[in-house]
C-alpha cells in the first residue's frame, strides 16, 4: 500500500508543481500587461481595455492554481492556537478531521462549479466587456485549481492515515 500511496503522491505533488509554475507564469504575464496598460495611458492616452478584465481572471488563476502547493510545502496561513497545544496524537486526529471538513466543503463547490462551467460553455456565456471573453475559460482554469486542492487535500490527509508525518509548519508567529 505504501508504494502505490507513493507513487500516486508523486503524481500529486508534480501535478501540484505544475500548476504553481503555471500561477507564476500567470504573474508575469499579469505584470506585463499592468506595465503595458501604465505605458499606454501615460504615455499615448490610450487603454488596451481588457487590463482590468484579465487581471481578475489572472487573480483567480494565480489564487486557485496555487492553493495545491502551498498545502503541499505547508505555506497556507494557519492558525496554531489549538494546534500548536496539542500533543502528536490529537494533532494527527484534528488534522484528519479538518482535512475531511475540507475536502467534504470543496468537493461541494467543485461539484457546483463543474456545472457553472459546463452551462457557461453550452450557451456560449461571454464577458459583457470588450474583450467578450468566453466565461466558461477563466471559470475552468479556477476549477483545475480547485481539483488540485482537492487532491493535495486527498493525500495528505490519506498520508496521515497511514503514519505519514504531518506538514511542517514554515514558521510561527508568536
């Protein structure tokens, strides 16, 4: 079981990988159209008129697509007031169950947001802005982020089932 747990967490991780290396991307080609739009307006008194619109979806891209690694490396904000008072085995146990609350909680929104996206593709849902992007893309990037959450969520949580140790805290705030 272990072998097959690690070999499938491999998976995961890369996959978790590879969509922060994506949210990165996201950021530079977010910074690059903010520096466009500033050339622009300061320099030509002109508007590419889409920046403010992509750099929402970009938001959403960045936020979403980085939620797996950062439960994977432990950098999600935590609040240690009970945790940091509990002994190894509760902490395992609160870790579980919060897991599971998590899981339980975004599974549902997956589940609803699979359905947005799905509508907003079959009736051709666009932005009421310029640009009149298709919804159904930013949508989907957002519900990739999500299902990776969702499994980062998974295998820790199945981790700590099995012994696997928990997720280091990067550093407290005392």
């Amino acid at each position: 079981m272990h072998t097959l747990y690690d070999r499938l967490d491999r998976i995961s991780a890369w996959v978790a990988r590879v969509a922060a290396q994506f949210a990165v991307v996201v950021l530079a080609c977010t910074t690059l159209l903010i520096l466009t739009e500033i050339v622009l307006r300061s320099f030509f008194a002109t508007s590419t008129n889409i920046t403010e619109e992509y750099v929402g979806y970009g938001l959403g891209t960045m936020v979403f697509l980085g939620l797996g690694h950062a439960v994977r490396t432990g950098s999600l904000v935590r609040v240690d007031i009970v945790l940091g008072r509990l002994g190894p085995g509760p902490r395992r146990v609160m870790e579980v169950l919060t897991c599971l609350v998590a899981f339980v909680v975004m599974a549902f929104v997956v589940y609803y947001m699979s359905i947005r996206v799905g509508r907003d593709f079959s009736r051709g849902t666009i932005s009421t802005t310029l640009a009149a992007t298709p919804i159904w893309i930013p949508n989907a990037v957002v519900l990739t982020g999500m299902l990776v959450f969702l499994l980062q969520v998974f295998f820790y949580s199945l981790g700590l089932l099995i012994g696997r140790p928990l997720i280091k805290e990067a550093e407290s705030i005392e």
